[in-house]
C-alpha cells in the first residue's frame, strides 16, 4: 500500500473543533484531508493565476462540493473544507502539500506555500518540475514555516485514514 496523503499546515496558533484530525508538531499544526491528488493539483494550478490567496479561495467558492467531486468515493474532503479552515481561522501562512507514491515510487507531488496571505509563485511546485527544484523550494518555504522535519515520513501521515486512526485515538 502506498502513501497517499494531502495535508494543510500552518506556523499559527489557532484552536480547531476536537472532530477535526491535526496534529501540534513542534509548534507546527498539521491538518490532514482526505482529498484526492487530482483535487489539491487543480486548485494549485489555479492559484498560479493570482498573486493573493483570497482571489484563489473566492474562484473556488462559486463550487458546491459535490463539483469537486468526479467519483463518488473520493475522499472525505473536498478543497472548500481548506477554504473554510483558512477563513474561519483568518489563516495568512500555510502550506498545502500532497504526496503519493506507489512501491517506493513517488507519483504526485503538489505543494503551495502562502506567507501573509500572498501566493509564492516560486513554492508551486507539480510532478512534471525538476527534482532539484521540487526539493529545493519544498525545503526553503517549509523552513520559513518553522517545519525543520520530515513530517511526511512519520507513520501517522501515510494516509488520512493513518492519521484519523491515531488522531481519534489519542483524543479520548
């Protein structure tokens, strides 16, 4: 079984609702969606077109949910439920990554990094960039987060189930 994990992260300090699966890491808050690669990609590919992170929320705000959908088991979430998060929590800095590989193989790599509330052109990153870029700006906007570790190697992100499971269990 491969890794398959979407997840929103952010340097500020905020209070979520106890029936939403994140995680405090080192001052770092991890919250993990189950949405599909394909989803996370075209709402990055999106943000490519604005220099602010309000214009790409309100373009998929004219979406119901069930129009981010294209198979009906696709996931828990859908892009809104980040949309609602980063506006209820008047969220400025974050980052959105997915991940998934196959045997050891990877097959998507999405990632997107906000700092006050402006888009870093430079933090979108997509399968088909080179690794040395993939890497090299992946690392540069994770450490300007605080983010000095590798999350996506920890067990509890394999996938969102994963991190439902162990999230609910240590919430008791």
């Amino acid at each position: 079984m491969g890794q398959d994990i979407s997840c929103f992260i952010t340097d500020q300090s905020i209070e979520l609702d106890k029936s939403i699966v994140h995680f405090k890491i080192r001052n770092v808050l991890f919250v993990p969606f189950d949405i599909p690669g394909f989803s996370i990609s075209w709402f990055i590919k999106e943000a490519q077109k604005y220099d602010h992170v309000q214009d790409v929320l309100d373009h998929f705000k004219q979406y119901e949910p069930e129009d981010l959908v294209l198979w009906e088991d696709e996931g828990k979430h859908t892009v809104l439920d980040i949309i609602k998060l980063i506006e209820e929590h008047h969220i400025k800095n974050f980052l959105i990554q997915h991940t998934s590989d196959f045997g050891g193989m990877p097959v998507d790599d999405y990632f997107l990094g906000v700092f006050d509330g402006k888009i870093m052109q430079d933090s979108i990153i997509f399968d088909d960039d080179s690794l040395k870029k993939k890497y090299s700006n992946i690392d540069k906007y994770s450490e300007k987060l605080g983010l000095t570790f590798n999350w996506i190697g920890m067990d509890k992100f394999h996938a969102y189930s994963f991190a439902e499971k162990e999230y609910f269990q240590t919430v008791k």
